[in-house]
C-alpha cells in the first residue's frame, strides 16, 4: 500500500456537488492499494499515517502526531499511486489491487485509524472526486509498505 501524506489547514472532498468528507486542520492521505497488498500492509499504513509526527509543539518542532495536535484525516482513495509511467507516457496501473479487494483493503485503514480515537473524514472510492486542500507547510510524506514487507 502507499500513501501520500500531506499536512493540511483544511481539506475537502466533493463527489458531484456533496461533500463526501472535510477536517479542518489534520492529515490528507491519499492511499492507494497495490496488487500483493492484504490486512498486513493496510495495518502498517494505519500506523504510519496516525503515528507521523508532523505537527509543531509549542517549541516549533514537529515532534506532534494527529492525536497529540488533536487533528483529524481524511483519507481519499487514490489507485493513481500505483501507475507506473517508466515506459511511454500513459500511466500502465497494472500493479493496483482489483476494485473490489482494493476497497475492502482502504476501508480496513479507515477503521483501524477510526479505532485509535481518530477523527476519519473520507472520500468515495472509485467515483470522480474534486479535492480541496490547503498545505501546510507544505509537509508532504510518502509512506509505502512494499519498503517493508
């Protein structure tokens, strides 16, 4: 699984004019589920994305994580993560995990960061969605298990 983890002021996701998910200040993941993924990796994500320390303390540091800043995460499913555009221009996504075990797998990091206490804001997984989002910073983490397992 990958993750492109931005700290934000605020975001916002709209799917045809409704407002799927939107945090004030916090974490915009964007998660992307590769093919050989399954409950290991997206327990890994999890972590990462609620255990990166990215937020200031009062001394300036970013020694903070999501809960500690009492922030939120909105995380949007993002299966572009795994185009892979080494040969030619157009993206080839043959390494993305199928529809339906890739949802199953984005919904898993959902609730697990739900299960921490977090504050979870979504977007809608395989519908055309507007982002809204204002960095900050900008801090902007890439967080990928295939370094892992």
């Amino acid at each position: 699984m990958r993750a492109v983890v931005q700290r934000v002021s605020r975001a916002r996701v709209t799917v045809d004019a409704r407002v799927t998910g939107e945090i004030g200040p916090g974490l915009l993941a964007y998660l992307g589920v590769g093919a050989g993924d399954d409950a290991p990796e997206a327990a890994y994500l999890a972590e990462k994305i609620a255990s990166l320390r990215v937020f200031e303390d009062d001394r300036g540091r970013m020694s903070l994580d999501v809960t500690a800043a009492g922030a939120a995460v909105l995380v949007v499913p993002q299966f572009t993560l795994y185009g892979d555009v080494r040969k030619g221009r157009r993206p080839d996504f043959a390494g993305a995990m199928e529809p339906t075990r890739a949802n199953e797998l984005y919904e898993r990091v959902v609730a697990l960061l739900r299960a921490r206490g977090l504050a979870v804001a979504t977007g809608e997984f395989r519908a055309h969605m507007m982002v809204d989002a204002v960095n900050d910073g900008p801090v902007t983490i890439l967080v990928d298990s295939a370094r892992v397992f």
